[in-house]
C-alpha cells in the first residue's frame, strides 16, 4: 500500500525520521544488541576480565531447576490470569450488552481499573488480604483457612493471580463489548427464532463469533501476565515466600540486580526476547487471517 | 436483541452490580484506611467505613511523607511522575508524527529498511533489555534525570504506526489541492495534516499519559535520589512487608493520589480513552 | 398452517414514545400480507412483534388461534428472513439451514432430507459447504429463505429480504418469493418501503403511517379506491397528483360541497381540448419532460397569473402536475397544453385528507 500524491524533497524526509531513529536505534536497538552480545560472555567475580563462552550462559539457565520452575510458574500464572479475567470479563460484557437502562453508566464503572498501576494493585490487594491486619483475611481465618500468603507460596502465587486478573477485567470487558457489538444483532434473533435458548446461543453462536477477540486476548492478557505483573509481585511478594512468586522477568530483574550476574541475566532477557517475539508473531498470522471460524 | 423482560434482566442488572462492586471494592477499603488512624489499622480492627482523618493524612501523604527515614513529599513524585508522564506522551507523539510524515509523503532511499527499523521496536517491551539499556542511561549521564525517564520509553513503535494508518486513509486529493494552492510540504503538514490528526492525537495522549504515569520497572531502576522518585516507586519503597512499622493510612492515600491523575482521564475522556486503546491495540 | 390475528396491538417504549398505536389486521390462512409504508411507520416494529422480538404493551398478537403475547420467539412456530439475512457466519450453508430443526431435537436424517430438498429447490445444492461469506448476495438471500422453508413453520416473516439486492436481482427474486409461497401455501407478512414490490406480492395490503394503519385490502382496490390522501400518494408511482379546491362552482361540478381535496393519477389524463361531462381540465405550461420508452412524463404547472381561468366551471386552481401519456410523443417545453379526467377517474377526499368522499 503506498500513496500516489507525494512530495519530492532530498534531505526533508531524513530530517523528519531522524529523531525517532536516534533514540531507537540508542535506546532500543544498542541495548538489544548488548544484550544479546553479554548473553555470550561470562564475567568473573570482580568484572576485572570477561570472556567468550559461546552458549554456556544459556546451557546453565536449562540445567538450573530454578530457571525452569520460574518458566512453568510464569506460565501457569499467564494462563490463570488469563482464563480467570477472560471469563468474568465476557460474563460482565454478555450482561452489559443487552439493552437496557444503565448501559453506559456501568460500562463507566467497570473500564476505570485499566488505569491503576501494577503496583498501586499490589498495595491494594496486599492490603485487603494482608495474614495480620487485611480486611478480608479475619473472614477467611473466621472461615477456617490458614490464611498467611506471606508465609504460604501457594497462598502468595493466588493473592498475585487474583490481583493481576482483577486488573486485566476492565481491558478484556471493553474488548468483548467492543465484539459483541461487531456482530449484528440480527444473528442473535435469528438464533432465538430457530429455537436455541440462551445458553445453547451464548455456546454455538455468540462464543464462535467471538472467538477471534477471545483469540487476541488471550495473547494480550499473556503478554501482560509476563511483564505487568511485575510490579504486582514486587510490591506484594517481592518473589517470595523463597521463590514462589517469581516470573521470568522478575527473574532478570533480581539476579541482574542482586546476583550481579550480568551474563545469565542477558540470557534470560535474550530468552524472553524470544518468547515475546514468538507470541507476537502468532497473534499477527491471527490478525491477518482476520477471521478464523 | 431479543428484548427481555422481568426476571432476566434482573438477573442481568444484578450480575453487573456484583462486578462493579468487586472492581470497586479494594479501592473503597484503601479510601477508608486512608482516612483512620494507623494504630487502628495495625490491630487488624479498622473499620469498613471513613474514619475522621481525612485532612490530617492527605496533608501529611502530600507535603511531608512518611516519618521513615526515606522521608519524601508525595506531592513532588507527583510532580515527577506528572513531568514523565507528559515527556513520554508528547515526546512520543511528536518524533512519531513527523516520521511517520516521511514515510507516507516521501519516497526516499532506505525508505522500507527504516520503517522495518521502527517496526520492530513494536514486539519488545522496555523489561526484556532493561540492564543494558540502564548501562547506557549511565554512560550518557542521564541517570537521576527526567530525560533518562522518558526517552528509552518513547523508543517504540505503537504511535508511528497508528499515523501511518490514518495517513493512508486521508485522501491524495487533499495533497493534491494544497499543492495546487502552492503549498510546500511542510506548509501541507502544518495547516492540513496536523488538524486533520488532531482527534487521532488527543486519544493517543490520553493512551500515552495513563501508561507513562504507571510506569513502575524503568523508574524504580533509574532513579536513586529520593526527590526523583515517581509515585508508583514511593508507594513501593513505603511498605515493607516484614516490617509492621508501615504507615497504612499514608500509603492508602498515596495509593489513592496515585490512581486519581489516570482514574480521572479514563473517566472524564472514556471516548478518547476507548478509541485509543481499541486502535493502539490493532 | 394458520391465520395471524392482531387485535389493537400497541407499542409504546419506556421513554413513552408510541411506535404502534393499535393495529388491527387479520391475515387468512395462506394468505401474503403486506406491511408497506414509510421508514419509521412502525411497519418492521409491528413484524418483530409478531416474531416475538420486541414486547407487547398492548392488544393481542393470535397465531393459529393462540395468543402468543407472552410466548418466546422460538415456540411461536414462525420463521424469519431478516434485511441483512443474519446468517451465521461461522456455519456451512447446511448447517445454517439445519440449525433450527437441530435446536428441535430432529433426527439427523430428517434434517438431512429436509435440507437437502430446500436446497434443491432454492438451487444451492452445489454450495451447502461453503460459508455465507463465500456466496454472492443473491445467494445469501436464498440461504435466508432456505432456512426459513426447512423448519415448515406456521407463519413466514420477511422484514425487507430484498432491499439488499441490486434492481434486476430484486425483480427475480420477488417472482420467486411470489413462487414458492404459492406453493408452500404458508401463511406470510412481508414488511418493505417499496409500493411497488408492496403491490405485486400481496394478497392483503396494510399501508401503515405513523404507527397506524392507514388502510388495509386487496392491492388492487387500494389503488382505485384509496381511503387517504396518504394513500392516495404512497400507493402508485408517479404519485397521485392532489389539489386543494376551495371554490364552489368546482365543488358543484363534482357534486360534493365537503370535498376539499381532489386527487387524479397522472395516468388518469389526456391531453385534449375539451372538458369531459362531470370531469375537469387544467390548462398547464410544460416545465420538463421525461421519456422512459413505453411512456412519457410531462411535468406542468399552472401558474397564479391564471388564476382568472380557474373560475371557469371544471378548471382546477394552480400547483404542479405530472402527466403521463403513452408512447414518447411529447409536446415541447415551454407550451401551453390542456388537460382533462374524466368524472370516474377522480378521488375526492374531506380537507384534512383523513376521508375519501363517494360522490
């Protein structure tokens, strides 16, 4: 796609492209490159000399059980957070939908939780469910569990889905509306005339008919699960109890930070690189088929 | 729709009442504490309605802090993270506007090679090469600074792109017409693309200005003096999760400051706000 | 099978605005009804309540002798043929057909019969595979109706099926429609704002505006003997012409003193000196003319200046008029011509045009 009317100019369009080049290729592209280039070299205890080592740095993050554990926990968090915000989100999005009075009031008061940030979530959440002083945690100790998610890593790993999936609603409700009102109501009473009943519509008509946003979603909502949570868990969990809470890029974060091991926290971000790459590129075959039932 | 009467649209309007009431309800609980008093919160007895503390925190969160020893204004890491918050958007806007410009109007050598240059910064989020990237904000001076803030967060790609797609959709007569009228390029940018992006712009900014302001990775790396601090790294450094000397009251209300700026956008602009996000997404 | 009866049914939306304000129609069994009128009289509303897609706030909508008021739209044993054809997207064309006698819980051999003989008769046998974005626009209207004839329902609904073709398209599928509800003999209401389609299709014609039933009957008796001045210029295109007549002497002329409306058809004129017994005549000046082939249409006007003619018994006081004449023979622009109907060929309606006056 180009256009046919255009300007001629020798030196203008340079101009024009430079600023954002320069700080691109500063601020993304040297970095990106540095961080593919350190993922190579092995630093000794003092940072005195560096050498080459090819891919050790990458075959002792696969053979290191923490490295792994933090790949699969980040994974089942995305999914959890995912599947756990995906559908309240399209039950809220179904319900809003139908036409009644209030319509635009509600969707008012259920987007604005897109503009907290992660770590105000944290605060919030951490707060709410706080083992000694939470609002919420008298009733579950009153309820009989042993609520400490300071103590309890599978307690911690749930306060950070549920917080991370609280925020994401708000994105994926605003999506599904935005579906829902893509497909022409007419289908809906056409499916009514022929006999199906809500549940039987909402299975073989409204969720096919969407699937292309669920599909979309999902991608966004684990892209999001991988890097905006980080600072969920660095205000509630700071990875811990141990090192239950800890995701890949809270991963690169504390080891480069802590560990100062700064060719292991290269290929950690060379890594992820990866994955984020590999997702992106699955969602734009997506997009580009456009329709996928 | 297949209109509904009596019992399923109350089903329908209940439904929602509960999803706003879980969406809203850790805020209330954070609005309260914000108004009680601390030793009251930290027995785990505080109330579920206000408390009569409302000034007096909101007074001491904004122009004191904390009583700990890294003791700092909230009302200046508002500032701080208000000065990041614009630089990204405006910054963003402005280099993208103006080459995404050149890469519609223009045909020039390395033309395609540049625009894939700028695209691909699109896949990469500023986590997966922070150290790196804090290596050269070092080298360059810029650590502690509102520049080192900003800038490695306006290197991507979103906003290039969404000009690039509006550009393609203004018609060649446009172009054609001002030239006509003996207008020169920049002349043509000035007084007819720029108003013609004028919507396309305010909803990017209000996109732009929530995610500068919650910004939290880049900020808590960068930022080593306390009076640079933006809000979302003071809230973290105020509580200390082993530590019971917290001071709830003072962290609820930073948490409240720091959700107002950006709960407000998205309330007060919801149109711009959902046109934004729907089409920085695409 | 079955009669649908709608007696003083309303509607009227919470904000208060009343978009049927008691309609009553009785449509026989396997009879066509037309809904005709403007956008915005009502007449799509009226139809989705009778599939049951909008609420009843008033009367009683009967089907087959059941008040189905209160019943949902899938146990109303109606199908329906929506503007934009509302097929699924995601479904095979069998499977869109097959989706409704599926919900009912058929056997699948029987939807296969059933499915397979609609779609020999509709021509879309070679496509039951393909998806409805892969058909062209006719073919989709097909689908359409194949999915409404498969599920044999009481009644047919069509709300504008046709409106999304292109002119000569719309034409073969109007015969078509015609066709196969001749032979299905199911009971149906077709809503459109085409008078002409309105015309062709029905058995009973409702010509509605404003929420309210304007007149109902045979096409044809409509169109002779319009009840309205509404009617009158809705049904019949060029629209009828119409004129106020205040002075007395063309009043007597009719025959009637309330008259205050005449109306003629253009078709009803000739061009002719004389003024026919009981009949009238206006002198006009032809402002345009337009030639279609088989007939011509000359646009005249009386202009105010002659008002001193109008006096004259028969002669009409001044406004626009059209013409049409057969052949392309035409006078020139600019001449002044005279024209006359005859007594049988006028309508006459009371002032505020709510009444037609026999005289």
């Amino acid at each position: 796609m180009q256009k046919q009317a255009i300007f001629q100019s020798k030196l203008l369009p340079y101009a024009l492209v430079a600023p954002q080049l320069a700080i691109v290729l500063i601020f993304f592209y040297w970095p990106a490159a540095q961080a593919v280039i350190q993922s190579f070299l092995l630093q000794d205890a003092f940072g005195l000399s560096t050498s080459f080592v090819w891919f050790d740095n990458y075959l002792d993050l696969f053979s290191d059980a923490a490295y792994f554990e933090a790949i699969v926990r980040t994974f089942f968090f995305s999914f959890a957070i995912a599947v756990s915000s995906l559908s309240v989100a399209l039950l809220l999005a179904i319900m809003a939908d139908k036409p009644m009075r209030g319509g635009s009031l509600y969707r008012t008061l259920l987007i604005w939780p897109y503009a907290v940030a992660p770590p105000v979530v944290g605060v919030l959440w951490i707060f709410m469910l706080h083992p000694s002083l939470g609002v919420l945690s008298r009733y579950l100790r009153e309820a009989g569990i042993d609520w400490n998610p300071l103590l309890d890593g599978n307690q911690a790993a749930t306060l950070i889905i549920l917080a991370a999936a609280w925020k994401q609603i708000s994105y994926n409700f605003l999506f599904f509306l935005a579906g829902l009102a893509s497909i022409p109501k007419s289908v809906f009473e056409a499916a009514a005339i022929d006999g199906a009943r809500p549940m039987r519509r909402f299975w073989t008509v409204t969720f096919p008919l969407l699937s292309p946003t669920i599909f979309f979603l999902l991608v966004v909502n684990i892209v999001y699960a991988f890097f905006d949570t980080f600072g969920i868990i660095d205000t509630m969990t700071r990875g811990g109890p141990g090192t239950s809470t800890v995701t890949l890029v809270y991963k690169v974060y504390s080891d480069g930070l802590l560990g100062g091991n700064l060719g292991s926290s290269a290929a950690q971000s060379v890594i992820l690189m990866v994955m984020v790459i590999v997702l992106t590129g699955i969602q734009f075959r997506f997009v580009e088929r456009k329709v996928t039932y | 729709m297949v209109e509904e009467e009596g019992f399923r649209r109350y089903v329908a309007h209940a439904i929602l009442w509960i999803g706003i009431a879980i969406v809203a309800f850790p805020v209330y609980i954070a609005i309260v504490a914000s108004t009680q008093d601390n030793a009251l919160i930290a027995n785990g007895q505080m109330s579920l309605l206000p408390g009569g503390h409302f000034f007096e925190v909101y007074y001491q969160t904004i122009f004191v802090g904390t009583s700990g020893s890294t003791r700092e204004p909230v009302g200046n890491m508002m500032l701080n993270s208000l000065v990041m918050a614009l630089l990204i958007a405006v910054g963003k806007i402005a280099i993208s506007i103006i080459s995404a410009y050149a890469i519609v109007y223009f045909r020039f050598p390395f033309r395609m090679p540049i625009f894939w240059i700028i695209f691909i910064t699109l896949m990469l989020p500023v986590e997966v090469r922070i150290y790196p990237t804090y290596k050269i904000v070092a080298d360059l001076h810029m650590l502690d600074s509102y520049a080192g803030l900003a800038l490695p967060l306006i290197a991507s790609a979103t906003a290039t792109l969404l000009f690039r797609q509006f550009f393609m959709t203004v018609p060649d007569e446009l172009l054609e017409a001002s030239r006509i009228d003996g207008a020169g390029p920049l002349r043509f940018f000035w007084d007819t693309l720029l108003p013609l992006s004028r919507t396309n712009m305010a909803a990017l900014f209000v996109i732009l200005f929530i995610l500068g302001w919650n910004q939290y990775l880049w900020p808590l790396l960068i930022t080593t003096r306390d009076d640079m601090q933006t809000i979302q790294v003071g809230i973290r450094k105020m509580i200390t999760t082993t530590d019971a000397l917290t001071e709830w009251p003072i962290v609820m209300a930073t948490a409240v400051l720091a959700m107002l700026p950006p709960v407000f956008v998205v309330v007060a602009m919801q149109k711009l706000f959902v046109r934004g996000l729907v089409e920085t997404e695409k | 099978m079955a009669n649908v009866t709608l007696r003083n049914v309303r509607k009227t939306y919470p904000g208060g605005f009343e978009a049927i304000k008691g309609v009553n129609v009785d449509v026989g069994d396997g009879q066509f009804c037309v809904l005709v009128g403007p956008s915005g009289c009502g007449k799509s509303t009226l139809l989705r309540m009778v599939a049951g897609l909008e609420t009843v706030t008033g009367g009683e909508i009967d089907i087959g002798g059941r008040i189905v008021n209160q019943v949902e739209p899938a146990d109303r044993d109606i199908a329906m043929v929506f503007q934009n054809y509302a097929l699924y997207p995601h479904m095979s064309v069998f499977n869109n057909m097959a989706y409704g006698l599926r919900n009912r819980g058929m056997k699948e051999a029987e939807v296969k019969t059933r499915v397979e003989e609609a779609a020999r008769v509709l021509e879309l046998s070679p496509m039951l595979e393909r998806k409805p974005r892969q058909l062209s626009g006719g073919q989709r209207q097909r689908v359409a109706m194949g999915r409404a004839i498969v599920r044999q329902p009481k009644v047919f609904l069509f709300d504008e099926p046709l409106s999304n073709l292109d002119a000569k398209l719309r034409i073969a599928m109007r015969v078509e429609i015609r066709k196969l509800q001749r032979r299905l003999n199911t009971t149906s209401i077709y809503v459109t704002h085409d008078q002409l389609e309105a015309m062709t299709l029905a058995d009973v014609l409702v010509v509605m505006n404003g929420g309210q039933v304007e007149q109902v009957g045979n096409p044809l008796a409509i169109y002779e003997k319009p009840a309205t001045t509404f009617v009158a210029s809705f049904i019949g295109a060029p629209p009828m012409n119409l004129m106020s007549i205040r002075a007395e002497e063309i009043k007597s002329q009719l025959g009637s003193t309330e008259a205050g409306i005449l109306g003629i058809r253009p078709e009803d004129f000739v061009i002719t000196d004389q003024t026919p017994a009981g009949g009238v005549a206006l002198p006009l000046t032809v402002e345009a003319i337009e030639r279609v082939g088989a007939e011509t249409f000359v646009y005249g006007t009386r202009q105010q200046d002659e008002q001193r003619v109008a006096a004259t018994p028969g002669e009409l006081p001044p406004g626009e008029v059209i013409v049409r004449i057969p052949g392309s023979e035409a006078p020139p622009i600019g001449e002044r011509i005279r024209v006359a109907a005859m007594r049988a060929k006028l309508h006459l309606f009371s002032g505020d045009g709510r009444t037609r006056i026999e005289a």
